[in-house]
C-alpha cells in the first residue's frame, strides 16, 4: 500500500481537530495527483492505519472532504476522488496562474541590518556585548516585574514610558547640556528619524545631508519621497559654504538638514565651533529645521565632546539620540526631544504603526538609570573604547608609515575613516571580505556611490584581532 501526503495529524488543538490533518493531508495527496480524479481512496481502516488515529477520526476528515466536493461517497465501495477538483480551488489554480506579484509602492532600504558572521567585523561600530553588565540589567528587569500591580503591564503610554522620558530628560540636561521641551521615546534613533522624514517631507522635497553619510538615514528620506542632496564634509565637518549654495539653488525644496556634528558619520570629524553658529544662523534665517542626529556623544576622548547644536535651545533643531551605542544595538530604544507640536505629530503619526515603545525594557532602563548603573556602565564602555581608539591608530600607523593609507587619529566615536590613495572603495572592500574583513566602503556610504575611504570599527574587537584584521587589510592593498 503506498504512502499518501505525510504530514503531521498533530494539532495544536490535539485530538478533537486531528481530523483537519488528515482532510489536509488527503487534499494535497490529490492536488498533486498522488491520488488521480476517479480513483478510489484507501478503505477508512486502512487510512485508519496508516495516519495512526482512530477510524472515527479518519471518517469526520472524509465527511469534511465530501463536504467541499473533493470526493464522492460510493455506496458499499467507499470513498473516490471527484472527476472535477472543487470549483473554489480551481478559482484559486487560475488566480495563482495569473497573479504576478505585489505591486511595492514604497522604497525600503537595501542595506542589510544584521552583522555577518565574519572573522573580522570591522565595518560596523557596534558597541561591545561582552561590556553589558547582564547581572545589573536582569536585576533591573526583575525590579521591574516583581512590582505589584505596576502600571506598565496595562496602561500604554503613547509617548513611552514617563520614567524613562524623565530618567532620559535629566540625563541629557546634566550630561549633554540639552533640556528638552519636550521628547518622544522611539524605537531606536531610525525610528525617530523616519518619523520626521514621514511628518516633514512630502514627494519631491530636498534634505540636505553630509556626503558621504549614513545611509539609513538617507534611504528613510528617500521612502518618503525626498531627494537627497549631498554637501561635502572636510576636516571641519559639513561644508556650510556648499550648504549654502545648494540652499540657494535649491531655494524653496531644501525642507530638512540632516547632520551627525559630534562625530560625523563615517569620518567621525567633529563639527567645529564657528560652523556650528553658521550652521544655526543659516538654517533660522532660512526656516529649514535641523534633524541632528547625536548618536555616540559620550565617545569623545580629547577633552569633553562638543555641545549638541540642540544645547543652543533653538527652536528647529530636532534631537535624535539613542541607547544602540551605550548599551548595544538590539535595545530598540531611542529620543527624540524636539517643540510639542511636532511631538505630538509624530506620536500620532506613530499610531499608525509601532504605537508606543516596549514598557518592560523602557521600566528596567529607567530603574537601571536611576540606579547609577548606567552611567557607571557608559564610563566604563568609554575607557575601553579609547583605549581601543589608541591601539587601533598604533596599528594604521605602520600603513601610512608605508605610504598605503590616509587618515586622522579621531577624537572620538568607534571607528577610523581611512582612504586608500589610488584604491577604488569597492574593490578593496570586496577583496578583503574574501579574506574575512568586511569593511564599510565610501562607494555604499555616500550618493556618488565611489570614493578610496573606508571606515575601520574598532570598538567590538580585542586590539590584537583589529591589528590581524589591518594586517590582512594592507596585504590586499599592496596587491
Ligand atoms: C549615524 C548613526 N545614527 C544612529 C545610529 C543608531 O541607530 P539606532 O538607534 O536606530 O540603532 C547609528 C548606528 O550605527 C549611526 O551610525
């Protein structure tokens, strides 16, 4: 006796649905001819047998397939296939034959989110899990679910969690010089900046950004329609002098700037003093808000980190930061702290699709704040990562010694921005990815889509692997 369709006759359910199985199991051992229109069915006890259930249950699952019209009932003969497959599943066959696919209407990014697993990850600035300090947050976590009748199990707060907007508000006021007016707990910095990008920008509009740049931030732009308008970045930061000329040719498009001034991404170069009032002037005169995105601050190694354009308290500057970098990427949560009336935009803009942040994780962030611990945690993170920044300019130092790489020590972040004279960004990067080191290239990060920079993480890796990694980098350089 052959087999039909094995499929599992489990049901979540258990044993009352275990007939849907069967009926299941039977109907695709006919739409795929394993039993042909006309031909006559196993006897019940043999279907009994060979699904392993009771014959009771193998007729309810026969009854179901007359009922659809799959089989007919032979009197004394037993059960046979139906010459014709039933009308709604043939409606279904011609629906499949001429269905050619989703129509997409909005763009999404062509990046992917995940890390590879690769020997050397140098083309992601991710902070470093084994720095989490695991026992503190899962006491944190505990704290929080051991509250009787707490609050955050049923009451959704649009805004997220008002503890962790007010542990987030006094941190940004002590150590970042920025009070915000008012703020919005996001999923992550992205989430803030594709919320500004959909209440912001219509089909059409410009956003000015640094060229090369981070391209999650231009890909949400882009999905809402706007076009991208590269300004050079040089070592003092975004050019304000092409800024201003793409303003004035651009004049009534440009409707959003978007800047990373603490340490620009990709080359980490700090915005300096005197373009940071020009860049404030220039966007108040003009009536084009700022979206500043501060997303490592605390990273900054040479004396304090520069203010935030936020800490001016101008009104157009909308500030976006997150806990990706502090604590590690898969904490989705960010802020956005900007005027209420385009908060509450973007909460009811959000409404239509995340709705509010994670309670939970938000309630154990803002006990862990309150604590100390996280403080304590970023100081530690920062000591590390500068050590880190030393031994990883130690190690490219030999490079540029041989005249194979250009680059300034940073001041802070997590990686380096190096170029490679005479070297096309592509095909280095391709080249060292076939010997294990992924790097971010300057052809994937900027819209010119080439260039000889790349950038060069540092601070998720032992400076021993980050130096084999420079070592194997320069090895394919050389050929
Ligand atoms: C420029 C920039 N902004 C923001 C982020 C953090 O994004 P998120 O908070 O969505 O993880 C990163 C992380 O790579 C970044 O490089």
């Amino acid at each position: 006796m052959r087999f039909l369709h094995p499929r599992t006759t489990r049901s979540v359910n258990g044993r009352r649905t275990r007939y849907l199985g069967i009926a299941s199991s039977l109907r695709e051992s006919i739409r795929d001819g394993q039993l042909a229109a006309g031909e006559y069915l196993p006897s019940s006890r043999e279907l009994s047998r060979q699904y392993q259930v009771h014959r009771h249950t193998v007729l309810v699952a026969l009854d179901t397939l007359l009922s659809e019209g799959w089989v007919v009932a032979e009197p004394r003969r037993g059960y046979r296939v139906c010459p014709q497959v039933p009308e709604a599943q043939a409606k279904r066959d011609r629906g499949s034959a001429v269905f050619r696919g989703f129509r997409i209407v909005r763009a999404g990014s062509s990046l992917p989110a995940s890390v590879d697993e690769v020997p050397y990850p140098l083309h992601a600035a991710l902070a470093d899990p084994a720095l989490i300090p695991r026992r503190e947050l899962r006491a944190a976590y505990a704290h929080v679910l051991e509250r009787p009748r707490s609050r955050i199990f049923d009451q959704l707060d649009d805004r997220g969690l008002r503890e962790l907007r007010n542990a987030v508000s006094v941190y940004l006021r002590r150590v970042r010089a920025v009070v915000p007016e008012d703020l919005l707990l996001t999923h992550g910095s992205q989430e803030a900046i594709s919320l500004v990008a959909q209440a912001l920008l219509a089909p059409g509009d410009g956003v000015a950004m640094e060229e090369p740049g981070y391209p999650p931030a231009r890909d949400a732009f882009r999905a809402a329609g706007a076009e991208v308008l590269p300004i050079p970045v040089d070592a003092q930061g975004l050019s304000i002098e092409h800024l201003r000329a793409a303003l004035d040719k651009q004049k009534s498009k440009v409707r959003l700037v978007y800047v990373t001034p603490t340490h620009q991404y990709p080359t980490t170069v700090s915005l300096s003093g005197t373009r940071r009032d020009e860049l404030l002037g220039l966007t108040l005169e003009r009536g084009i808000p700022i979206l500043e995105d501060d997303y490592d601050h605390e990273y900054h190694y040479r004396g304090s980190p520069p203010a935030p354009l936020a800490a001016s308290g101008a009104p157009h500057v909308l500030y976006v930061s997150t806990f990706s970098k502090l604590i590690g990427p898969t904490f989705r949560v960010g802020w956005i702290a900007a005027r209420p009336e385009l908060i509450d935009a973007l909460v009811q803009l959000r409404r239509t699709s995340t709705r509010a942040n994670d309670a939970v994780t938000a309630a154990a962030l803002a006990d862990w704040m309150q604590d100390g611990g996280f403080e304590r945690h970023v100081r530690r993170a920062r000591r590390c990562y500068a050590e880190r920044c030393a031994a990883a300019v130690d190690s490219l130092e030999l490079l540029r010694q041989d005249g194979l790489i250009e680059f300034q020590a940073p001041s802070g972040g997590m990686s380096i921005w190096a170029r490679f004279p005479g070297i096309d960004s592509e095909r280095l990067a391709a080249r060292a990815r076939e010997r294990g080191v992924l790097v971010a290239p300057e052809y994937l990060l900027g819209v010119r889509g080439r260039g000889n920079g790349v950038r060069l993480a540092f601070a998720r890796l032992a400076p021993a692997r980050f130096r084999e990694a420079v070592a194997i980098l320069a090895e394919v350089a050389r050929c």
